[in-house]
C-alpha cells in the first residue's frame, strides 16, 4: 500500500524545469556516489555551508530553516554523530546540497533577481521529500544531545 503523500509533496513536482535540468540529474548522480561511494560529504557541507551563509534567504521562504537542517544533518552525518537516515533520504539531502554549490546549474547564480529561484526550488523539492527525515534530525537534535 502507497502512503499518500503530504500537501507539501502535491505542490512540489517534476514539471519545474529545475528538477528536469541536466543539472539537477549531475546533482543525483554525484549524490549517489557521495552516498553510496567514497563519500566527500565533509567537502559538500564545507561548499554548501559557505555557499548558504552567503545566499538571499527571500527565494528560499519557508525552506530556508529547512536547507539549514539539511546542512546540520550533512555534517552530523559525516562526523559519525547521527546515523538514523536512510540512504533514500540523505541521497536526495545531498543532492539537493550538489545542486545548491554547482555554478553551471539551471540558472546561474550571478543573474540578478533570478540566479536563486531554481537552488531554492530543488531546496524545496527535497524538503518536500525529506520532510519526516529532517523532522526526526531536528527532535533528535533537541532531545538525544
């Protein structure tokens, strides 16, 4: 049985050109090999990291808390602190990361008003997706430290 899924899903879809980008698909298959591979997630956290503390939050609206977790995750992840993620989940995570640091995305980052709608619509997406994963990290974070 399919469990259904939440609004936030519905109203996240395949159809933004984002998510059909030749580099979003770079994003998932780096993401498979960071994940599955030889890893490099220290570097993707130190890459999105910067890139995050420097970027507009406007476009990221409501998901801008939500691409923070993502990068608390990344790193506890890859310190050995916090291992109750499935690799679906911190695939898609990482991938999300990828895309948000790759300079040759849909929309480069250096168009004025527009370079940060395609990374904040992949931010979303995955978001959409990830959501009980990235809920389960914050309550983690608040109660097992």
């Amino acid at each position: 049985m399919r469990k259904a899924k939440s609004s936030a899903e519905r109203h996240v879809s395949y159809q933004k050109p984002a998510l059909r980008s030749e580099a979003f698909a770079r994003a998932l298959r780096e993401a498979k090999l960071r994940v599955i591979g030889s890893g490099g997630l220290r570097s993707l956290f130190e890459q999105a990291a910067r890139k995050a503390a420097s970027l507009p939050r406007q476009p990221f609206k409501e998901n801008w808390s939500y691409l923070q977790t993502m990068l608390r995750l990344v790193r506890a992840y890859e310190r050995g602190e916090y291992q109750q993620v499935s690799n679906d989940a911190l695939m898609w995570i990482v991938a999300g990361l990828n895309y948000l640091v790759d300079p040759f995305d849909l929309i480069p980052d250096k168009t004025p008003f527009l370079g940060f709608v395609d990374d904040a619509t992949v931010i979303e997406f995955v978001a959409a997706k990830t959501r009980q994963t990235l809920d389960d990290f914050m309550t983690w974070e608040t109660t097992a430290r």
